[in-house]
C-alpha cells in the first residue's frame, strides 16, 4: 500500500454518522484557506456533475430496494469519476484536497458490513482512485447512540442513516478494526463525541503535523 506521491496532500474524513465530518471540512477548509494553502473540498459520493447524479440515486431514501452490488458499483462509480475530474489533477497541482469519505468508507460500508469483502473492495478502490491512498484519513470516533441522536435531531436521514442500530455499530468496529489494524500510518482516531470547537481542534491537531 502506497500513500499518493504527488506534491498535493490528500486528507480524508471518516467515520459513522453524526460525528461531525461535514461540519468539520468547511472549518478546516476555511483555515487552510487562511493559512494561503490552495485547498479544495469535496465529498462522496458527489463533487463533479455526474457523481452528483449518482449520488441522488445511491443515497436517495426512494431506493430502499436497492441491491447491494448495485450499490456496490454506484459508489464506485462515482468515486472513478471524482479521482479523474478533481481529485487527481488538483494533487498533481500540489493542492491539499480533503474529502468527506472516499475509499475507506466503501471498506467499511460495503466490503465488511455487507460482507463483499476488503480485497474485492480494495481492488476497486485502486481502479477508482488509481491507486491513491490519502496521506492522513481521521477517523471521527462517536457512541452510535450520541451520532445517530445528532443527525436525528438535523432531520436529514438518508439511506444509510435509516439502517439500524446494529448495522452502525458494525460500522463502527470495522473502522476501528481498519484504523488499529494500519503499518501505513495515515490513520488518527478523534474523539468525535465532544463539543464542535473541540473537535475542531482536535482536528487541526493531526492536520498540522502534515503540512
Ligand atoms: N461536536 C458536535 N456536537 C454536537 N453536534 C454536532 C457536533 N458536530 C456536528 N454536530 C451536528 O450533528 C449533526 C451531524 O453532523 P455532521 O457534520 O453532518 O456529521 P457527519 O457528516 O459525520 O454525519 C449536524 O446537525 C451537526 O450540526
Ligand atoms: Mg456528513
């Protein structure tokens, strides 16, 4: 396993839901920003016209007969389209690019909890993304409780967020198991379940030491 070589930095969001991914990228965006850093964020699925299309599609509460494996290629999809259109060329243009979700989410989501597996998963990752690893993924640790309460509260439930209790704390144990298990060094958990501004800061913390 290889970390991108190229003069960008790619940092990675991940994690469950309701512990503060989307929150937290346009905070840290806007103080990259600040910093004169060229950066761009972006999430997945989305980002690019068309994996915006997908998105609708895979994430949309209209699809509950969606079948796992079409699910499966949808994400990946997206994920193909995304790498080749921004993430990449933004990379190679030395930019910081952060995502809220990329390659570890399908891992967790799709490769452990529904069972397809983490090497057929990985394998399409590496056709996704052409074999890009970002250089620092944080982990956004939270109960299932205390996230689910969080993006209930927001009243946005999508597709994913409307499975039960069970299927998050699977989600939860397999990024932790992914995040422990690492000789990359691209991992760092955060404790998610605090306030927004110390989250932020906890953030920032694992992001400075990469810049
Ligand atoms: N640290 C926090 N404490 C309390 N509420 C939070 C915190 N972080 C985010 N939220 C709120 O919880 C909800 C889910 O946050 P969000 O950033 O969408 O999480 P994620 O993208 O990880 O699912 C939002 O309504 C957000 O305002
Ligand atoms: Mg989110």
């Amino acid at each position: 396993m290889k970390n991108q070589s190229s003069p960008g930095l790619l940092i990675t969001l991940e994690g469950g839901e309701g512990g503060g991914k989307t929150t937290q990228i346009v905070r840290l965006r806007d103080k990259l920003t600040e910093l004169g850093k060229d950066v761009i964020a972006l999430r997945e699925p989305g980002g690019t016209t068309v994996s915006e299309q997908i998105r609708e599609v895979v994430l949309s509460a209209k699809n509950a007969g969606m079948a796992y494996t079409t699910e499966v290629l949808l994400f990946q999809a997206a994920r193909a389209q995304i790498y080749r259109e921004i993430v990449l060329p933004s990379l190679a243009a030395g930019k910081v690019v952060l995502m809220d979700r990329s390659r570890d989410s399908s891992v967790v989501y799709q490769g452990i909890v529904r069972g397809f597996g983490r090497e057929l998963i990985e394998q399409l990752n590496n056709i996704s993304t052409k074999e890009t690893y970002p250089n620092l993924t944080i982990l956004f640790d939270i109960p299932v409780k205390q996230g689910l309460e969080r993006v209930a509260k927001a009243g946005t439930a999508n597709r994913m967020e409307m499975q039960g209790t069970e299927f998050h704390e699977k989600v939860r144990k397999a990024y932790l198991d992914l995040a422990k298990e690492d000789k990359s060094g691209r991992w760092q958990i955060i404790d998610a379940s605090k306030s927004i501004d110390e989250v932020e800061k906890a953030v920032w913390q694992v992001v400075a030491e990469k810049l």
